[in-house]
C-alpha cells in the first residue's frame, strides 16, 4: 500500500507512525510512506519520516525530519502472506462467509433470507 502524506510537524509527531503501523497490521500489507519533510516557503513545517512497514506493523526503515533522504528496505512478499495467513484466519470465518454470500451479485444469493443464511 503507497500512502504519500504532508502531515504537519505537530500532526506527525502524535499520528504519524501509529496510524501507518496500524494499516499495515489491519490490513496485512506492506506499507510505503512517502512524506514531505522540512519547513516550506509558506513557512509550514511538514513532519517527514517517510516509513516502510510490514504486514506485522514493524518500520522496516524510517526517513528523517528534514531534506531528501531515499528509504531501502528487503521486503518479502511471499513471507508477508505465509505468516498471517494461519494466525487470522478471517476469510473462514461464520460472519465473513455470511457477508460474502450477502453481498454475491447472482440472483440466488439476492434472495437469501439474511438471516437465515447465518445461521
């Protein structure tokens, strides 16, 4: 997941990393985190930081506060997926299957009792 950003030094210094951890974590990516650093021509000060995380919410590598930096990191993707896959198991669960069926576009599933179909 690419997420560029200008969050303000005040903003980034209280969000920035825990709201990018917290995607990564929810939604099983890895996450690439551009962001402007410094204090610009208008005077406002952008937070920096840019971040690379993994899937268990880790900041594999972290940019500073001000100027240009570039960011590396390994990221295996194959191992990324092996590894949350078995710990949450959501996509087997009761109420995702249910959803799943609920929101099929074929007529059959659009005359399920919603209900019903959950239990």
């Amino acid at each position: 997941m690419s997420v560029p950003a200008a969050f303000t030094r005040q903003t980034g210094e209280a969000h920035w990393e825990i709201l990018l951890r917290a995607r990564a974590i929810e939604n099983g990516l890895f996450v690439i985190a551009a962001a402007q650093a410094g204090t610009h021509e208008d005077g406002r000060e952008t937070f920096g930081h840019s971040m690379i995380v993994d899937p268990w919410g880790r900041v594999l590598a972290e940019a500073g506060a001000t100027g240009e930096e570039i960011i590396v990191a390994e990221i295996d993707v194959a191992a990324g997926c092996t590894r949350r896959a078995p710990r949450f198991p959501t996509s087997g669960t009761r109420a995702a299957s249910c959803w799943m069926r609920w929101f099929r576009w074929e007529k059959e599933a659009l005359e399920l009792d919603p209900l019903q179909s959950c239990l």
